[in-house]
C-alpha cells in the first residue's frame, strides 16, 4: 500500500471527523491480564518515526495509548492497556469505547483500562499516572513537543512519517513490533486482508468502480470537499477493491494534505465518479441532487451514494478502518452499502 500523507491539524470539526474526541472517566483497568505471549527475544527493539527511533529494552508490562486507533491494535493482539482515549466519535452510548473495542474487552475478561480525556489535546497527567513502559502512538497527530513531552513518561511509539498518515496495516505492525508481537501482527494483517476479500467477492459491482470519500456541507455548495490518498479513509476503499476517481489521485500526487477542496464550478473535474462516499443525513443526496451543479456528477444523478451519519455512528468510525473494526459486522455493512450503490451506476 502507498505511504499515506496529512498534515498534523485542521479545522476541529475536520479533525472530530478523523479523530473523535475524548471524554472523561473513572473506570480502571485494574492490571487486566494479557492475552498475548510476547517474544522476550525480540527485545531490545528499535523503531524508526518520524521523530527519530525508539529503543524499547524489554517487554512492555504497562502499555498506554494515545490518540486514535492504537488500542484497537494493542486489543487484536491480545494485550490490554493500562490506559486509552476516550472517544465520542462513533461511541452510540456515551461510555467512550467503541462497540468493537467493548466487544474485546469482554473476550479477554478484561475491565475497561484507564480512559484519558484527550478533548483538549494529550492527557499527559493522565497517561503519567497509569506509569506505562511504553506508549503507543503510531496513528496520531503528536507534535514535537507532543512526543517530547510523552518521552519523559515511557518510551514512544510515533506515526511513521507524518502526522495522521499511517494505515491500519501499519497501524497493526508497528504497534506490534513495539509489544514484541511482530510475527503475529503480519499474521492478522494478513488474515483481515483476506477478510475483506471474502467480503467484495459477495458484492461484485463495487470491484474497479471509481469513488472518493467526502464530507457534505449543505450549508456551503460552493465548495467540493475530499479526503485525498493521504488519508486512511479513501484508501480503504482501494482496499475494498475500488479505485480513486481521476481527480482524486491526480490532487493528491503534489500534497501532504488530507483534505482538499474545490469550487463547485469545478464540477466536471468529478465526470468520473462513480460512487460518492460521504457524511451527511437522510437529506444529503436530495440536496445534492437539486444543486445544478452537483447533480451532474455521476454519482449524484444516479443516486450512487453512500451517506454516512454524522452523528455518534459507530458505521462512521468503522470506515476509518482497524485490526478491531475490519472483522465487526459494520464494515461487513459498509461493503454492503459501497455493492448497493454500486449496482445504481449507468452502464
């Protein structure tokens, strides 16, 4: 898969939609035991990121996560946290665990860990007071005073190149070699690669259809807006077995930006487009459709769009994919829903 690039920040409402928010807690992990056997022979381990490299002496006791997504990778593998975000992007019940991550949780006979409250930035406090052995941050938006900050903790696990610009499949690997679990996260990389594939081999017509994932604003249709090949989103979907409309690889290739924006005018750089992924509400597609401009994309004239909710959805969460997620019934939904629209594309 291609190296993915972002920038380290956006507007907040962009980044709830990449990140989700945090929310406080007092449930404990209570040194939840680890499924995992960690290969102490695969320590001292050295990771290269984008700060630089860590040195991990030995086997993590105490692992902590930050930001979005790497507790998911710690859980796959069988290895509770002491300590994890909080989230409320894609929480349906307010407790700031994802279904899938609840799910594990309750397959390892594990309480919930430590939940920091990251609606303002890293809870350093927080993660201190856990006293991890290492912190997992290898999909984040750490800045350097971030992951300075973080070291003088416990060593720490940074995104690879830039900020929010790993995909889950490195996701899964690099937080699995810092728990010594190398062997074992390319296995279930590999297992979930042929997950998806059982799933798009039922849905046919999604396979080489052209898409791109956005995110509607009814109240501003002078604008187009598009998660780039920097983002983990619009590469799913190529993982899916479809592929990025014209204008989509041809505005990514020159940028290190998630999201890009074009003006309406611009619409017939989407003649292409097959199928429209994006967030919105049950009033989206009709709106879209008496736009004079937007309703002569492709997709939009034939109906071929997914829409998302923008509300705590877990579905929203899920297309943001994980080693926890891919395998919960939702994205089983999604490809469901990429097949159904789809199917609506004029020959």
């Amino acid at each position: 898969m291609p190296r993915i690039r972002s920038v380290a920040a956006l507007a907040a409402a962009s980044l709830l939609l990449l990140t989700g928010c945090a929310t406080a807690s007092t449930q404990t992990a209570g040194g939840a035991p680890s499924e995992a056997a960690a290969d102490d022979t695969a320590f001292p381990v050295t990771i290269e990121h984008a700060f630089g490299e860590t040195t991990i002496e030995s086997k993590p006791e105490r692992v902590a996560t930050v930001s979005w997504a790497n507790q998911e990778a710690a859980l796959a593998l069988g290895v509770v946290p002491v300590g994890m975000p909080a989230v409320t992007w894609g929480d349906d019940n307010g407790d700031g665990v994802l279904p899938w991550v609840e799910d594990k949780l309750e397959e390892l006979g594990a309480e919930t860990p430590v939940l920091f409250d990251e609606a303002e930035g890293i809870d350093f406090e927080g993660v201190a007071d856990t006293q991890p052995d290492v912190i997992l941050a290898a999909y984040s938006g750490l800045t350097q005073e971030d992951y300075d900050t973080l070291s003088k903790i416990a060593p720490v696990v940074a995104y690879p190149d830039v900020a929010w610009g790993t995909t889950w499949q490195e996701l899964t690997t690099i937080n699995g070699t810092a728990l010594g679990l190398k062997d074992e996260a390319e296995a279930l990389v590999a297992d979930l690669t042929d997950q998806l594939g059982e799933l798009t081999a039922a849905q046919p017509d999604i396979a080489g259809k052209t898409t791109m994932f956005s995110s509607f604003d009814a109240t501003n249709l002078a604008e187009i807006g598009f998660y780039s090949l920097q983002d983990p989103r619009q590469l799913f979907l190529q993982d899916l077995g479809m592929a990025p409309a014209a204008t989509v690889t041809e505005q990514s290739e020159n940028t290190d930006q998630f999201w890009i924006t074009n003006s309406t005018e611009e619409v017939e750089r989407f003649s292409d487009l097959d199928v429209l992924v994006t967030y919105g509400d049950d009033t989206t597609l009709a709106t879209m459709q008496a736009d004079p401009l937007l309703s002569r994309i492709p997709a939009v004239a034939n109906g071929s769009v997914v829409v998302l909710p923008i509300a705590n959805a877990p579905l929203s969460a899920a297309v943001n994919p994980s080693p926890l997620s891919i395998p919960n019934p939702l994205t089983a939904e999604y490809v469901d829903l990429l097949g159904e629209a789809a199917a609506k594309v004029a020959d």
